[in-house]
C-alpha cells in the first residue's frame, strides 16, 4: 500500500513546554491518532530547540515515537546554547548546608583575585602591561575595601540601579494604531527589547533553514500548521492548511493590554499576518469560522474547513485493574497523584497541612488569561465560602503570577488557604484531580471550540458546569441539558448559584449528563485525523473533497464534540 506524507509545521519558541499547553495535548492527541493508519505518515518539522520538547511531549502522552519523522537544524544557535547553559548554571542544585553570604562571597573572590594581580604586576617586565594591571589593581582594591565596611555596598550599588532604573524607565513612546488588515505594519524593532529582538532575527534564521529542509522534500503532499502563531509557515511553497483556533485578543483587548502590554501587540500582528497570507484554514468549530475568519478577516469561506476535536478521554491513564474493588483501587491510586500534584502548590505553607487529608474541591484545569475568567469564578468562590458556607477548596492550575490581580484577589480575600494553585501537572495528576473533584467548573468567556473540560471531566465520572458560549451551545444542543449545565460567564452571582446547585445534586447532575458524554466519546481522534487527511488531499489536489465529503466522514451526530 502506498503512504502518502503530510508534514505539521512547528515554531514554538524555546521558553515553551509542550507538556503544559492545550495546543501541545491536541498535538499529541494528534499524533496517537494518526498511528492508527497505515497509508499516512506526517512528518514534524520544527526549530532545532523544539526537537527534545516534542520527544519528552510525546513520552509523557504514550505516543509511539519509533515511527515519527522530525525534521530540523541539528543544532541550536550558539547565542541559545551559551543562555541555556547559564539558566542550568544559575539554577543549579545547591549542596546542603550554610550558603556563603553574597557579599562573604564577593570579597573572598575579590581577594583571590588581588592576589593574582599583585603576582602578575610584580613579576612583569613590559611597561604598558605594568600599568594596566596597576589600574585593575587599584580598581579591585578600591571594590574590595568597600566590601569590608559595613552598609556600604548595597546603597552604593543600590544607587548605581536606581540611576539606571530612572533612565529606562522613561516613558515610551506612544504606539502605533493598529495598522488595517490588509496591510499590517511590520514591528518597529527601535521599540523592542532587546532580548525579543534577538529572539525575532533568531527565529527568523531557523526559519529560513527549517524552509529550506522543507522545500528538499518533494515527498511531502501538504504542511499544516496547528496555530497562526507563524507567518513564516506562508513561505512554504507547497499546499499550506493554517489552524486557526481562536483570536481572543480581537474579543477582549484590553483585558489582554492589562496583562501583556506591547510583546501581545507584537504576537497579535504576527498572527493576523499569518491568517492574512494563509491559503487555507481549519478551525474546530462554526463559530470561529464565521465570525472571526469570514466577517472578520474576509477569508473565502470555501478555504476554511471546521474539523471538531475528539472527546479527550483520561480514564484509561488512571484506572486499575485486577483487583477486587477496581474502583477503590484506582481512587487510592489517583490520591497518591493528588498528594504529588499538592506538592505544586504555590501555597507550600497550606499544602503541606492538607497533603495527608482528603479534601473536597472544585477543579478548573486552565492557564490564566483574560479570556479565562478566573476573577469571575473567584468572586462566585469566595461568596460560596464566606456566604454559603460550602466547605470546598477550589484547585486551579495556573500561575497567579501570570496575573498579579489575581493573586491580589486571593490575598486580599484570604483565600490563601483555600485556593490552590497547582502548576505544571503530569497528565496523570491532571485525571487524578479530575476525578477527585465534586465538580469540574470552566467560566471561559471565549474558545476556539467546546472546551476539553467536558469530556475531560465526564470521562472520569465528575459533573461538570460551563459557561454559556457560543461554542459550548453548537455542541451541547439540548435545552434540558443546557439549563443544567450552563450560566451565564458575566453574571458572577449565576455561576455560584448553578455552582451550589451542581454540588447539592452532584449525582443526579452526572446521570444527566453521562449518556451525552457516551455519544460524544464516540467521536475519537482517528475521527479526527481522517477529516484531517481528507483536507489535505483536497488541498493538495489529490481528492476532489468538498466540505460535505470532509463533514460526511463521521456520524454528525457524532462529529460535534468539546474541544
């Protein structure tokens, strides 16, 4: 049988772990999917940093890697490398014990350094070298002596920052009005940092030897790429299918402004540059297709394809079996995960406390960003707690750091001890928390597609209650079920009531919902690649497919499925 190559475009940049990213679950997801076939191979291109992360992505998700194709430069730029090297340097294990005081350490190696001076200045018999090192000399000394006196060294070069803080610190220039779509401006490097101007000309040169790599393989049909986040991937010159799952910068700008300032600005030019030159596009749901894709940025809507994902199933991951009690089983297991995940904590005080009880909670698996809401579903917890009195914790999964209101709510309420934060969970931990939650919560204002927590959470029997988006009611179609289900994202007071009504009738809530989630789950991820490969081909004019044939490929039933 003959294999057709497709080949998946990835430019993330080196500060990314695929582990921790929704698109990076959806690649592996992805991948597992396309084992199942044998006339398709897809090929991974990606920058020479990324390669380790896609290996360690897909040992984490159990995809098979004997079989995977990864094509890159083979080795990182040297700039990269040196910076690597100092953050292992930096953050290295430290040996147990007394650490030496930064300014003990700063004269010791201050007077090693005088003594080396003095025995090269002594023995020297070139004048111009005697003098640079009387120079260096008497400077080292000068620095050493103020090291000796107390309380001189910090304010010294506490002053020195001050200066050079005032300096940049000067207020920027205002920026630009945002250019029109048909003509997007290219980024003023002048108003850069310096560290994202030299990532930019880096990218731009792995970028240039990764489409070099590609253009060598005429064994490949098609590329596709799974995020708009590139608009170097319009270079290819070959069939090209762009992902666009989402621009929620477009929806919520200045939520997004608060956060990330100019480098969003940047990131979101980058990506209408890519949807502006893209040839075709596939989203995962009808609402990104005509809303954001067609009214929006006027693409064709022949070119744009709507290709749902699979249910996202995490039962298999954490179930024990052969045993008596299977269930019981699997539960103790799942709390040894959770006493892991704990560990996360950023409360580590708290986390410590609870580590060795079982505790009941409220579970929303999320990054923080604007779009996510997690103020809104704090002010619904803290009324909950301090008015209701549910005796629920509420885990999430993002860093407060990532938005300092957040962690300013959580403090200023005193929910230190009642909100954690669990950064950085295993797939594993992440089923585990799930199936130990009373109930899975997603408050999202915006998605590219139904969000994964349904069938996440349903695959290992917890309830579950969401916003009322658009992209959740183009899958969960029942009125019935909505009204259990869903409230509304904006109405805080809403989505504490259906969270207090959810928890008081957790099981009757569950049987509800399950015979849904049933029919979903029969949608998996071959599905998936199927339609995907079907877009391919068309697009690389190897089948005459139409959007009916791509749609037709699975039960519609079947077809809709969170995301």
């Amino acid at each position: 049988m003959p294999v057709k190559k497709f080949g998946i475009y990835l430019g993330y940049p080196p500060s990314v772990d695929l582990r921790a990213e929704g698109l990076g679950r959806h690649l592996a997801e992805f991948l597992k999917g396309a084992q199942g076939r044998d006339d398709v191979r897809f090929v991974v291109a990606c920058p020479s940093w990324l390669r380790a992360n896609i290996l360690q992505l897909c040992e984490a998700c159990n995809v098979r890697t004997e079989g995977l194709e990864i094509i890159s430069p083979k080795s990182k730029p040297l700039l990269l490398q040196v910076y690597q090297g100092y953050l292992a340097f930096k953050y290295r294990p430290r040996k147990a014990g007394r650490r030496e005081g930064r300014l003990a350490r700063m004269r010791r190696q201050l007077g090693e350094m005088l003594t080396r001076l003095e025995g090269r200045l002594v023995s020297t018999r070139s004048v111009p070298l005697a003098l640079l090192l009387g120079s260096l000399l008497g400077t080292v000394f000068l620095v050493f002596r103020l090291c000796r006196i107390p309380g001189t060294v910090a304010p010294f070069f506490q002053r020195i920052g001050k200066r050079i803080q005032t300096r940049l610190a000067a207020p920027p220039p205002e920026p630009p009005a945002p250019s029109p779509l048909t003509a997007v401006e290219p980024v003023d490097t002048d108003r850069e940092s310096l560290i994202a101007r030299m990532y930019r000309l880096m990218e731009e040169s792995e970028a240039a030897l990764m489409r070099s790599m590609i253009e060598a393989r005429d064994d490949i049909a098609a590329w596709y790429s799974p995020t708009a986040f590139w608009p170097h991937f319009n270079r290819i010159r070959a069939p090209r299918l762009m992902c666009v799952p989402d621009v929620v910068l477009t929806d919520f700008p200045t939520g997004f402004a608060l956060v990330a300032g100019s480098q969003l600005l940047d990131n979101f030019r980058h990506v209408e540059k890519a949807i502006i030159g893209g040839e075709y596009f596939v989203t995962y749901s009808e609402e990104t297709k005509w809303h954001t894709l067609v009214e929006r940025y006027g693409a064709d809507p022949d070119t744009v394809f709507v290709v749902p994902h699979g249910a996202n199933r995490l039962d298999d991951i954490i179930s024990v079996s052969g045993f008596e009690d299977n269930e019981d089983a699997t539960d103790t297991y799942c709390r040894s995960l959770l006493r892991n995940a704990l560990r996360k904590s950023v409360n580590d005080a708290y986390s410590s406390v609870v580590i060795s009880t079982e505790i009941r909670f409220i579970f929303y698996a999320s990054q923080f960003r604007p779009n996510k809401n997690v103020l809104s579903l704090l002010k619904a917890y803290n009324y909950l707690v301090k008015r209701r009195f549910i005796g629920h914790k509420l885990v999430l999964t993002g860093r407060p750091l990532e938005q300092s209101h957040i962690k300013q709510y959580i403090f200023k309420n005193n929910l230190q001890n009642d909100v954690l934060c669990l950064h950085g969970l295993t797939e594993q931990e992440l089923a585990a928390c799930y199936r130990l939650a009373d109930l899975a919560v997603n408050p999202s204002l915006s998605e590219g597609g139904c969000p994964f927590t349904f069938t996440e959470a349903l695959s290992v029997g917890t309830p579950v209650v969401m916003s009322r988006i658009p992209v959740t009611e183009e899958v969960i179609t029942d009125p019935g079920l909505q009204d259990l289900t869903l409230f509304d994202p904006y109405d805080w007071k809403d989505m504490a009531g259906k969270i207090e009504w959810a928890l008081a009738r957790r099981e009757l809530l569950v049987a509800r919902q399950m015979p849904f989630y049933n029919k979903l789950a029969q949608r998996t991820w071959r599905n998936v690649v199927d339609e995907y490969v079907a877009v391919l081909e068309h697009i690389s004019g190897g089948a005459p497919t139409d959007h009916e044939h791509v749609q037709g490929l699975a039960d519609p039933g079947v077809r809709r499925t969170c995301a």
